[in-house]
C-alpha cells in the first residue's frame, strides 16, 4: 500500500485547505517544530480510516473555536494495483466516497471496505478506541507511544493470526484450523464445567465435593454423640458410687465441729492480746508522765542559775547605755560643724556659677555677631542667584518642547522612513531588453534597449501587435503602504505644528538647549540650596533671630550683679566638687548622729527588757509555794515508777501465754477446717445437680435414635462419595485432553511463529547481534534473550531502559509489516516523532534499519529533530515551508496559462 496524496481542509489547526501530494513509496521525512502540525496530519490519517463518516462525537477535529465547520480529508493510496480515492467529511455535510479497482462505494459501504481492506473494526457507537484500530494501531505510532507493544499487537492479534494461517493452513493440520479451534473450546467448555482454569473444582463436581464433605462432618458428628452417650452413662454409674460411698457418711459435719473448736480457742487469745495492748497503753502513758515531772523538777533547778545570768546582763545593758549618753555631746558638735561647712560649700558653688554665667553670655555674644555678619554675605549671594534662577526660568519657558511629543514625532517619522523603504522593497522592478529597432510603451513612456523599471503604482505595458499588460506592483499592499505613509505625513506636521517648529531637526535642537538651560538651573538651584537649605525666607528669619538673641544677652547681662574686685571665683567644677564633698562630710556626721541615738534608744531598751526578766525570775524563785510544788512533784514520780514496774511484770506474763496458745496457728486450723468442710459440702450438691442433669441429657439423647441416624448418613456418604470419584475421573480425562490439544497447538503455534522471528532477527542482527526476541502463542513479544558478561541473560522488554524499549517497540513493528506484506495484507508505517530518547550511536543502526525497511514499505516519519535526521536518504519537508508556499500556490491559480504547481507539496489558504 503506497500513500500518495493527502488533503485536509478545516482540520483543527489548518482552517483552509492544505494539500500534500507526491509521497515517495519508501521514506517520506516531516519536520518541524512543536504545535507546526505533524501530529495534525498524522490525526488526519486515523480519522479518514479509523472514525465513521457519520458520527457526532468527534468535535475535536473542528478548528479550534470554530463548531460551524465541518472538517473534509481526502485520500488517495495505490493498492494491488489500483489507485483508490477516499473523500471523507465530518460533522456538517456528513459523507464517505470510496473509489478505486473499479468499486464504488458510498456511506457505511464505504466505512466497512475500508476496514475490511486494511484489517480494523469500527465501534458501536461514539469515536473509535484503540481496541478497535487491529493493523494500522499497530503500525500506526502515536508520538511517544513507540515503546508500547502488548496491547497493540494484542488488538491485531486476530489479523495477525489469519494471515499466517492463510499461509500455512496446507501444513498445519486439523488443530490449526478452525474445526481445531471449536474441538479445543468444546473441551475447554466441557472441562470448565468441572474445573476452574487453575485446576480448582468447579460446578456439579465442586458440589459433590462439599456435599460429601457436609455428610462426613455429619457422620462425625453423630459418631461423637454416641460416644457421648456411652460416656454420660458411665459417668452417671461412677457419681451415683460416690454419692453413696461418701455424701451418705455426711464427712463435712465434723470438719464444721473442729473448726468450731478452732473459733473458741482463737476467741480467749484474742481477748488476751486486747488487754495486753490495754495495758501497753497504760504503760505509755505513765512513762509520758514521769518525763513530764523529771522536766519540771530540772526546770526549777535551772532557775536559780538563771537568775544570776539575768543579773550579769543587766549591769552589761546599764554600762552600755551609760557610754552611749557620755558619746552624745561631741557627735552633736560634728554635725553641727558639717552643716555650716555645706552653706559656705553653697555660697561658692552660686558664685562660681555666676561668674560662668558672664562669661557664657559674653562668649555667645561675640559668636551671634560673628553669625550675623556671616548670615548677611549668604544672605546677599542667595538673592542674587535667586534672580539668576528666575532670568534662566523664562528663558526655558520660552523654547522648551514637550518630550513625549517630541519622541511621538520622531516615531511617526520613523515609521513614515520605513513605509517608504516597504514600498520601495515591494515596488515590482521591470527589467527589459528589447531587439533592435523594437519598442514597447510603459504608460505613456516609451522604451527600447535594455533597462529597468521601478513600479510603484498600476501600469500598462503595451507590446505593439501582440495587446496591453496590466502590472499592479504587490496588489493592494503597495496602495495602502501609501496611504499609511500619507497618513503620517500627516500625523507628522501636525505634531510640528503643535511644538511651534519647522522640522524634527529644528525640535530635536529646541529640545537640547532646553535640556542645556535645564541643567544650568540645576546647578544654580543646587548652589543656592547650599546656601539656602531652607529657603531665602527662612534664612532672612535665622539672621533676625540672631540679631534679637544679641538685645537678649546685652539685657542679661547689664542684670547679672558685678564680678567682685577679690581674689578671682573659684571655677564651678571646683566649687561643685567642694559642695559635694561638704555634702558628704554633713551626711556621715547626720548618718553618725541617726545611729547614735538608735544605738542610745536600743541600750535603754535592753536594759528595761534585762531588769524586767530579773524581777520575773526573782520573784519566782521566792514564791511561797514553791517548795510545797516541788515536793509533789517528787512524790508523784516516785508513784509512776512503782506503777511502771508493775505494768511492765504483768505484760511479760500475758505475752509468754500468748505465745503459748500460737494465734496464728489457730487462725490456719479455724480456716482450713471451715474450708474443708464447704469443699465437702460443695461436692455432695455438685455430684447431686450432675446426677440430675445427666438423667435429663440421657433420656434426650436416648429418644434420638443416634445409632440409626448413624447408619443413614454412612449410605448417604458412600453414595456422594461414588459420583464425587466418577466426576473427578471426568474431569481428569478432560483436563489431560485440553493438555495434548494445547501442546498440539503450541507445536503449530511454533511453526507459526517461524516467519515472524525470520523477520525479527533480520532487525536485531543490526541492533543486538547474536540477540533472540522470543513471542507467545499470541504473537506479543515476551523475552529478550542475549549474550552477557556472565553468560546468556534473559529479560522481559519491560526490564529494558526507554530508550531500548523504544528501538525494540520499532524493529518489532517493521518485523510485522514484514510478516502482513508476504501475507498479502496492506501496510503503511507512520512514526510520530519516534526514537526522541535514542542515543548517537543507537540512532544511526536504527536509521539503517528504517532505511532497509523502506525498500519494502512506505514510511511516513514526523519529527521536531531534523538535525537527527540529515543522513536518512531523503529530502526533509518543511512544515512551515509547506504552509507558506501555499500563498503562492493560491496566488498562481487563478492564472491564466500559468505553469502548474511543482510537485511534491502544496498547501492552498482561502
């Protein structure tokens, strides 16, 4: 099959028609860059073939923005010797002609003959899918698609399938045929009837199974029962033993007596550690007690030693407040002292400060003059470059030009220039040699020899005894670059009119000396804010200030009092230093005077405090019932001692019998017995409530008839399990019938396989030598199988880099094509930018491959990489050079005459 023309016309991007023609049979190469169009026309090409004519769900191939059109391809291929022809229209007009080998075909007709002609299937309904593209999605690549193989060749699968049976349908045999496909589906049905595709029961089998599974779980279960009942009956037998060797004897009553024993014993001990507590109490107490009395004879002991401490410290506390009244008159001096040493240090320090104050004042008098005479030279300088300033204003006032009208009239004579120089470049220029002796008229101007002629407007050139040309130089463009040049003609004297000048040469030189005079009133205005940072104003306000400032200090001054005609003031840091000293000297004596009389006023208080507690002490020690206190004190504790003992004797005798009656072990019979005795009972009534319940369970169960459920689920069971075996050996048989069948086919599918890896290893001899793609029996490519540095290594394509995948995807293709073309089917190669991930090296086998392949197919390579590309034996098309010799294709035809189009590629714009 050999493409040879292509038109598309309101095709998504190309809203006018674009017409490819002259396709070479073996490589044809598209460049350009992306959104240039190559993947339009590659959609273009699907959409004639792959969407029926008729369908409403494909608005995307409309121009964008455009839902009124309604987009048109056309086609034409050679195929078995036969030119076809297919004119397909979407959406508006709907239509489909297919022509060619002297068939006609129209609508759907045409729609499935095409199908039927390059092996493909149409959808349902709505746009076409992948699933249903067979051949062309397999040879067909999508950009960025190359690498992707499983599911194309899976949708091509049947195609395939027949071609190669068609070739060796001779040699294959029954189980390649279809009668061979129907035996392996009727066993594969007859099989799954019984088994999964895991080898999983399924169906009648499956439910044997669990049926003689649920009757043997039920044959267990009523086999337990029995056993169950036997067993109930002997464990009633035994519990009835028991209740008359053991519960009749009543056992747990005397286990009950001892405890009871137990209880009285531990009762009486009990009693005993209660009083011998009672009596550690009493014991406590009395003890508290001696202690108390002990303390209170020592305390009365220690009193008379006190007293004479408290004496001592008396006569100390009189000493030292005496001493403090003999301190008092010369601390008083010192202060005294002090504090006129402090007015004396004041009076300096404020004439000190006085006399600083003159000199201040006179220092900053003799500065303000010095400022006022300053201020009044500024002054003088600033006003006259204020007047400066002024005379250069109106000056610029005068001829300055506005900037944006002046850059506004230099871009209308700019752009005016430019349309001249356009209209000059599209001005048709006729050149002419004539004969000897011959003339033609060119207007009303004749011409003869040879020369050239420059068109800027429609002339007419008159050939004697052959009639008039019409030349109109670039059409309508040249006229209306002459109006708009008219127009800024226009544009360009009333903006000269505006700025008051003759010409942009005049303006330009206004505006440089208004910019010269702007930049001397620059530096005049920077000169006079040096002088003036403020203002003229506030500079005349500063030099009246200082002069009002000079009246101020000549009044303080004439107040100040005079300087005294002594010896001169001290200076004022030396004055200020002596009054703080004597401010310190008055502090310490005020500080020392403060801590005189607390230290007087502490000493009087301490001694009150020390003859207060000596005349409480005295008087205590010469109470007149102090010895009678003392006295019972004595007596009381010699009673508590005797009490003491006596508690003391009476708690060792109580402990040793205590010990001796052991209340712990008491403790452990009282509980063991009483424990002893509820187990015993407990069990009586335990084996009494088994009796019971197993009497009830017994008569139940004996009800049942166990044994004779027993026996009818054993015939159920062994009859299940008879069909479940006969089943199972049905499904065996058939499952190793599929077997051979499979294996059978597999040795076909082998053979089937031979050509396609014929063609595979002629590719990849140039890509991997010594390499092998191994296929499945549906033809898919699986393993790549290759010598490495460990041995062979055997990879899935999927394990490959992209890049790999991507060459694989390619010579895998080329391989099927190989295999269809023998097989008498259609096919054409498109790759939409295909090997982008390819490196140097690999790239140039792969140009060796798609060039070897183009000798027997038609190849149709769309890439945004010409410069790959340079060396594959073909001239590249261009698609912006496609689109633009279009205009002059629309241009030529209309001609009368005129030569026809080159071919090869052309591209009309309505």
């Amino acid at each position: 099959m050999k493409l040879t023309r292509l038109y598309i016309d309101q095709f998504q991007q190309f809203r006018t028609p674009l017409d490819v023609t002259g396709l070479e049979a073996g490589l044809n190469l598209f460049v350009g860059p992306n959104e240039s169009g190559k993947s339009t026309l590659v959609r273009a090409i699907r959409a004639a073939f792959f969407e029926r004519h008729k369908t409403g769900s494909v608005t995307e191939l409309q121009p964008w923005g455009d839902s009124s059109a309604g987009p048109e391809i056309q086609l034409e291929f050679d195929w078995q010797g036969s030119r076809w022809t297919l004119n397909k229209r979407f959406l508006q007009s709907k239509r489909c002609d297919l022509q060619g080998g002297g068939e006609h075909y129209r609508g759907d007709e045409a729609d499935d003959r095409l199908a039927e002609l390059l092996g493909y299937e149409f959808p349902g309904r709505g746009a076409s899918k992948a699933e249903h593209w067979g051949i062309p999605g397999l040879l067909w690549v999508e950009q960025g698609a190359v690498q992707e193989m499983r599911e194309p060749v899976g949708h091509a699968g049947e195609h395939l399938q027949a071609a190669l049976s068609r070739n060796l349908s001779e040699a294959l045999g029954d189980v390649a045929s279809t009668g061979g496909d129907a035996l392996i589906a009727r066993v594969e049905q007859e099989r799954g009837k019984l088994l999964t595709a895991t080898g999983r029961s399924t169906g009648e089998l499956k439910q044997a199974e669990q049926e003689s599974a649920r009757l043997a779980a039920e044959q267990d279960r009523l086999d337990s029962q029995v056993d169950e009942y036997r067993e109930l009956v002997d464990r009633l037998g035994e519990l009835q033993r028991q209740q008359r060797e053991i519960d009749a004897a009543r056992p747990w009553e005397a286990q009950q007596a001892r405890a009871e024993k137990a209880r009285q014993a531990l009762d009486a001990v009990q009693a005993q550690q209660q009083r011998q507590a009672q009596e550690r109490s009493e014991l406590d107490a009395c003890r508290r007690s001696q202690q108390l009395y002990r303390q209170q004879l020592q305390d009365m002991e220690d009193q008379a030693r006190q007293l004479a401490r408290r004496e001592e410290e008396k006569a100390r506390a009189q000493q030292q407040r005496e001493q403090h009244r003999a301190n008092d008159g010369g601390i008083r001096q010192r202060l005294e002292e002090a504090k006129a040493d402090y007015a004396r240090a004041e009076e300096a320090l404020a004439s000190a400060r006085q006399h600083a104050r003159r000199q201040a004042l006179q220092a900053e008098q003799e500065r303000l003059r010095e400022q006022s005479s300053r201020l009044g030279a500024t002054l003088a300088d600033a006003r006259r470059l204020r007047d400066t300033l002024q005379q250069l204003s109106e000056q610029h006032q005068a001829i300055r030009i506005d900037d944006e009208a002046l850059r506004q009239l230099q871009r209308t004579e700019d752009e005016r220039e430019k349309l001249g120089i356009q209209q000059q470049a599209l001005a048709t220029r006729l050149a002419y040699r004539l004969e000897d002796g011959q003339q033609l008229m060119l207007g009303d101007q004749p011409l003869s020899g040879e020369g050239e002629k420059e068109l800027l407007a429609a002339a007419e050139l008159r050939i004697p005894g052959v009639g008039t040309l019409t030349v109109t130089p670039g059409g309508s463009d040249v006229a209306e670059l002459s109006r708009r040049q008219q127009r800024h003609a226009a544009d360009r004297d009333a903006l000269l009119h505006e700025l008051g000048a003759a010409s942009l040469a005049d303006a330009g030189a206004r505006a440089r000396k208004a910019d010269e005079l702007n930049r001397r009133m620059e530096r005049e205005r920077a000169e006079l804010k040096g002088l003036a940072p403020q203002g003229l104003d506030a500079l005349e306000s500063e030099q009246r200030l200082a002069e009002q400032r000079q009246k101020q200090l000549a009044d303080e001054l004439a107040q100040l009092p005079d300087a005294p005609r002594a010896a001169a003031p001290l200076d004022e840091a030396q004055a200020q230093a002596a009054l703080a000293n004597a401010g310190e000297q008055l502090k310490a004596a005020e500080h020392a005077e403060q801590a005189h009389r607390q230290a007087l006023g502490l000493a009087q208080q301490a001694l009150a405090t020390a003859e207060a507690e000596w005349q409480s002490l005295h008087d205590e020690l010469n109470a007149p019932d102090r010895q009678q206190r003392q006295q019972q004190a004595r007596d009381a504790l010699t009673d508590l001692h005797a009490q003491d003992e006596r508690l003391q004797a009476s708690l060792e005798r109580r402990q040793s019998e205590i010990e001796a009656a052991n209340p712990e072990l008491l403790e452990q019979d009282l509980e063991r017995f009483t424990r002893a005795a509820e187990a015993q009972l407990q069990q009586a009534r335990g084996r009494e409530r088994e009796v019971h319940d197993l009497q009830i369970r017994l008569d139940t169960q004996g009800a049942q008839g166990l044994d004779e459920q027993r026996d009818d689920a054993r015939r159920q069971q062994q009859q299940i399990q008879r069909r479940r075996d006969e089943l199972s050996r049905r499904a065996e048989a058939l499952d190793l019938l599929l077997t051979r069948l499979k294996q059978q086919r597999q040795t076909v599918t082998r053979r089937l396989q031979a050509p396609l890896q014929k063609h595979l290893g002629r590719y990849l001899k140039l890509l991997f030598p010594g390499a092998e793609l191994t296929v499945d029996e549906d033809l898919k490519p699986e393993a790549l199988i290759r010598d490495g540095t460990g041995g062979e290594e055997r990879g899935s394509l999927e394990a490959l880099s992209f890049g790999a995948r991507e060459q694989m995807g390619l010579i895998t293709r080329l391989a099927y094509a190989d295999l269809l073309k023998e097989a008498g089917r259609p096919t054409l190669i498109i790759l939409d930018d295909a090997l982008v991930h390819c490196d140097r090296a690999r790239r140039e086998q792969m140009k060796r491959i798609l060039f070897d392949a183009a000798r027997r197919h038609q190849v149709l390579l769309f890439t945004c990489h010409p410069e790959n590309w340079q060396d594959l034996g073909v001239a590249p098309r261009e698609m912006q050079a496609l689109k633009t010799a279009g205009s002059t294709a629309d241009m030529l035809a209309p001609q009368a005459g005129g030569d026809a189009p080159r071919p090869g590629v052309t591209a009309r714009h309505e």
